[in-house]
C-alpha cells in the first residue's frame, strides 16, 4: 500500500487556479492575435488554453469519483491535443476557421461537461478500487505524448525566432506532458499523484510569469506609442501651422496681384501654350466673364473651332520676347492689336495678351480706301463726261478736303497708337521680365521644400505651394521698390533744415547687420546742415552704403569713406567705395530703373536703388553723377544746394 494525503480543499485551489490561469492566458493571446501577422499558435493555443480551462474548472468543484478523474482525463488530452496542432501549417487556418473555431471548442467541451454530469452512468470507467483504469491511463499518457509534441514545436520557432513567448509555451507544454506521463506511475491521493500535480502547479507559475511579462511588454509599448503619438501631434501641429502661413501668404499674393493688374485699363489674360486661357482680369473679365477661364482662346474670342493660323502660340515665345498680331473680328465684329509676351505661370510655359482697340483705326483706313476708291471713279466719270467737270471738279475738291481730314485724323491716331505701343511693349516687358520672374522662380524653390516634406503633403500641393511663397516674396519685394521709387515726389516731407551727420547715422544703424556681417571700415568728414527731407536723406545715404557693401571685391575688406565739400551754392556729397569699380560705358545706365549690369544670382536686387537716389537728389533741386573704373572702386557724387 502507498501512503495517501486526501486533501480535496488543497486540490480544488490548485485545479482551479490553473483553469483561471489559462483563462488570463487566453485573453491575452485573444487580444494579442489581433496585431500578429502568423498566428502559429494563436488559434491552436487559445482552444487548448479554453477547453483545458473549463475542463479543469469542473474537475476542481467536482466530488472525487468516476467523473472527477473523466474531467481531468479529457482536460489534460484536449489541451495537449490542440497544442500539437500548431505543427499545422499556417496557411491551412483560414481567417473564417480562426474566428470560429475557438467559440467551436467552447460550446463542445461546455456540453461535454454537462454531458458528462447528467448521465454518469454514460462515463466510462475511469477508476476502480482506488487504482487509475487503463482508459484513464491511455488518455493521459496520449496527453502527455500530444504536450512533448507541442513542447518540441514551440522550440522550434524559439530557435529560429528567438522569443520568451514561444520559450515559455515550450516549458508550459514539457511540464504539462510530464504530468501526464507521470499519471501511469500514480493512483488516487498516492505522492507519484501529488508529484504530477505539482508539475502542472509549476506550469501555472509559468503561465502568470508571462502574464506579468506581457504586462509589462503592453505597457512599455503603450508608452512608447504615446511618446510617438505626442510627437507625431507636435509634428502635425507645426506642419499645419506652416500650411496656413503658407496659405496666408499665398492669398496675400492673389490679392495684390489681383489688384495690380486690376488697376490697368486694357484687357489682358494669360494663355498657355495649348492655347488654353488661365486668367482674365477685370476688363477682359467684363467682356468675356470668368467662365472664359480654361477654354481655348480662339473659340471664346472668335467663335471658331481651329486656332488661328498666324498663332504665335504655334510656334511659341520664349520667356522675355514680345510679338504683336492684329486680329479682327473678335469680341463681337471688332479689331484688336494684341501683344504678347512669353513667360512662366504656375509652373508651365505661357503667354501674357495685352489687348488694343484698334477698330476705330480699321474704321479709318476703310473710309480712307472708299474716299479713294471714289475719287477713282469720278476721274474716270470726268474723261468721259465734259458736262459734269464742274460738279465733279467740287465733288473732287470736297472728297480732297474729307481725305485730308481723314489722313490728318489718321495720322493723329497713328502718332497715339504708336506712343501707346511703346507704353504698352515696356509694360509687357517689365511685366513678363521683372514681374513675373519670381513666378519662374518658384520651381528652384519647390524642390527645396519637396526634400523637406516629401510624403506628408500631396505631391501637387506641394508644388503649387512652393512656387506661391517664393514668388510671393520676390513679387513682394519688387513691388516695394516700386512703390518707394514712386512715393519719392508723391509722399514726401517738406523740405526743411536737418542735420546730415544724423542722416549717415540712422542709415548706418539700418546697415549694421551687413556692417558688421562682412568686416566694413566706414569713415567720414564732417557733413553739413542743408535744407531736405531728412528720411529721404536717410534713404540716399543708405543705397549707396548698401551697394558699397553689395559690389565688394571678394579677397578684399570693404572701406567706405563719406565725404562733402562747398563748391559754390550748393554742397558736394561723395561716397568712395573699394569695390568692382564701373564701366564708363555704364555711368548713365546704372541710374535708370530697373537696369543691372550682373545677373541676379551674382549680386540680388531689383535694380531700383540708384533710380531712388537719383529721383531724390534730383527733387531737392540737385544732380548724382559717378566716377569709376572696373577694378579700381567707385565714387558716387550728389549735390545739394546750401541751406
């Protein structure tokens, strides 16, 4: 006889903590399996972990008997034989089986219990006068074989993807077979009994040892999720933050630009090389409406359905040319000379029209051709008939005094048409050439911001937007100089006595960045008092410092001397710089607005400085005048009378 311990209290504990312990597991892998992409033994183990589970739940509340050791026999081979099923490839478990075959196994091995509770007698014998039957027997050493299965698997996938899971299951599934092969050698209450049973008491160990493990893998995750989630916010808010300053800045563009072209009162429109139109303004806007806007020219100005054969959009214009055409019969039956200028729009090759009415003209030359037509016919009425030379000797002379009329007419509106041709080729080019210019420019700018954003914005807004800010910034700038070189006679103080040492002063202070950014030496003599508009003084002093530092020698230190000197009336001021120098060629061009020596990527600027000065000296009732060689600086002068 073998010694026996009967402790039911003590086994109900253990039993049922192992059914609550693989409960806990079958969660967390239910939870788990949604985020994993080969679940090897996500579907096997969660029905192993839930038949075994109630299984032993049942075993650990039932009274020692038939039934006590039939519930422990069918836990023990359910969870060994769904373990041993993670040998099956995983591409035999279909989605559909993975979501029903837990709940599956749920339903039977419940009616199973019930079964088994409601008809005992239905059982087969599982113990007989205190010794295990050889059916109990044969289940559980087919359970321990299916766990040493599944004991080998999972060491399998631990060696070729190193994982404490996979480790963990391993040990789960060796304790476990142990315990069933352990079942042979015991009988009811016998230490062989209690030994296997502290085999599956240390299986449980393991499996709340992982639990806390995945613990704490879920909250280190879910930390570092939100770490991620809080950038990725901070991330967001600044880029969107960027976005609507880019926006701001863009509708500014528009609306300055609106403005602009809305002031001129000729029509005009921007057409692409398809001949496709992409913008009218306000007086073209008035003629066509905006549904014009992505229709082909020819077909809203004329009515036709073919371009027109003498196009310049057929053989295109290059950036900077302007080509003129007279077209007739547009906009209702009238006459237009139409001067077109190449240019950049929104990243494509285009053409800005400019419209002149010239139907009055038309209308001039066609009277002009019938006077003259007429005219022929009455001499040829005047040879054939002697009687009427009297009536057509005044019919000639009235015709002769309307052809003169006509031609003088003619002739005015010739001289008005040309005056306006050349207004309307120097508004084209500046339009086309300075203008439009930072729009071209807005392609070298774009790529600089795709780096940056490359795949968090969509690709073509990221286009548009990139061309939008950096022509905003340099139409901005040039439209300042404009306005400043405009506002010298038409916002400018009254002329009264200052100080121009104070002048040079502030225009320093306004320079000091770039003073003191490139290593300038500025020196000077005294300056006088004179009667002028200290600002636009300020001004004057400022544009020559400023090109001073603008057009250094590149191996050389910067040195500016201001100096001043009586001659006559009026005071001499002079600027000498150590610079690129000037050529003589170029002393009455570099005060003409708009005009640059050096390419813009050289030297940056609008080329509007010298204009300003020259248009502010020459308001306070003086001349600016330079004197230079390449290579050897440059002094700029002015003169301003005495106070």
């Amino acid at each position: 006889m073998h010694p026996v311990w009967i402790y039911p209290p003590f086994h109900a504990v253990v039993e049922g903590g192992g059914a609550f312990a693989a409960f806990a597991l079958a969660f967390l892998i239910l939870l788990s399996e949604k985020h994993r992409v080969d679940p090897v033994y996500g579907v096997w183990s969660l029905c192993a972990l839930l038949g075994m589970g109630i299984l032993d739940l049942f075993h650990a509340v039932s009274s020692t008997g038939n039934n006590f050791v039939w519930l422990h026999s069918l836990a023990i081979l359910v969870g060994g034989l769904f373990f041993a099923l993670t040998w099956v490839p995983s591409r035999f478990i279909s989605p559909r089986m993975a979501q029903g075959l837990p709940r599956l196994v749920v339903v039977m091995t419940v009616g199973t219990v019930f079964f088994s509770l409601r008809f005992s007698e239905a059982v087969p014998v599982m113990v007989s006068g205190g010794n295990f039957s050889m059916t109990a027997r044969g289940l559980n050493i087919a359970a321990g074989l299916f766990f040493s299965m599944a004991a080998v698997r999972f060491m399998t996938l631990y060696r070729a993807r190193p994982d404490w899971l996979e480790l963990m299951m391993a040990g789960l599934c060796a304790l476990s077979g142990a315990a069933g092969i352990l079942f042979e050698y015991s009988r009811l209450w016998c230490p062989v009994w209690w030994w296997w049973h502290c085999l599956r008491l240390l299986a449980y160990f393991i499996v709340v040892w992982f639990i806390v493990l995945f613990y704490q893998r879920v909250m280190e995750e879910l930390r570092e999720t939100n770490v991620r989630l809080e950038r990725s916010n901070n991330e967001l808010q600044r880029e969107t933050q960027e976005r609507k300053d880019v926006q701001d800045k863009l509708r500014q563009t528009n609306e300055l630009s609106e403005k602009i072209l809305g002031t001129i009162p000729l029509a005009m429109d921007i057409v692409d090389e398809d001949g496709r139109i992409l913008y009218v303004n306000r007086v073209l806007e008035t003629i066509v409406g905006t549904s014009a806007i992505g229709q082909r020219c020819w077909s809203v100005y004329k009515d036709d359905k073919n371009q027109c054969t003498d196009c310049p959009l057929r053989k295109g214009i290059p950036a900077g040319q302007i080509k003129s055409l007279e077209v007739g019969g547009a906009f209702g039956g009238r006459a237009f000379q139409i001067f077109h200028a190449g240019m950049g729009y929104g990243g494509k090759r285009a053409v800005l029209e400019v419209f002149q009415d010239v139907t009055e003209r038309k209308h001039s030359e066609e009277e002009l051709n019938k006077l003259t037509v007429d005219l022929q016919r009455r001499l040829e009425q005047l040879k054939t008939s002697r009687m009427a030379a009297l009536n057509l000797t005044q019919d000639i002379e009235e015709a002769r005094k309307r052809l003169e009329e006509s031609r003088d007419v003619l002739a005015h509106q010739a001289q008005d048409l040309e005056r306006s041709n050349k207004d309307l080729e120097q508004f084209a080019y500046v339009a086309s050439h300075d203008l439009q210019e930072p729009l071209r420019m807005v392609a070298s700018y774009v790529q600089l911001l795709a780096r940056r954003y490359q795949g968090r914005l969509d690709a073509d807004a990221d286009e548009f937007i990139g061309f939008a800010v950096d022509g905003a910034k340099r139409m901005k700038d040039l439209l300042n100089d404009l306005l400043t070189f405009s506002r010298v006679g038409t916002r400018a103080k009254e002329l009264a006595l200052m100080d121009c040492e104070k002048a040079l002063e502030a225009a320093m202070q306004n320079l000091q960045p770039a003073i003191v950014e490139n290593g300038v030496e500025i020196t000077r003599d005294p300056l006088p008092k004179v009667r002028a508009d200290d600002i636009q003084m300020v001004q004057v002093f400022q544009n020559l410092i400023a090109n001073a530092i603008k057009f250094r020698k590149k191996d050389t230190a910067p040195r500016v001397h201001i100096s001043c000197r009586p001659e006559g009336k009026v005071f001499v001021f002079s600027v000498t710089d150590n610079g690129i120098g000037i050529a003589p060629e170029h002393y009455e061009k570099i005060f003409q607005i708009f005009q640059r020596l050096y390419p813009r990527d050289e030297y940056p600027g609008s080329g509007i400085g010298l204009a300003v000065c020259k248009k502010i000296v020459e308001r306070h009732g003086g001349r600016i005048w330079v004197e230079s060689a390449p290579d050897k600086g440059s002094v700029f002068y002015f003169s301003l009378p005495g106070s």
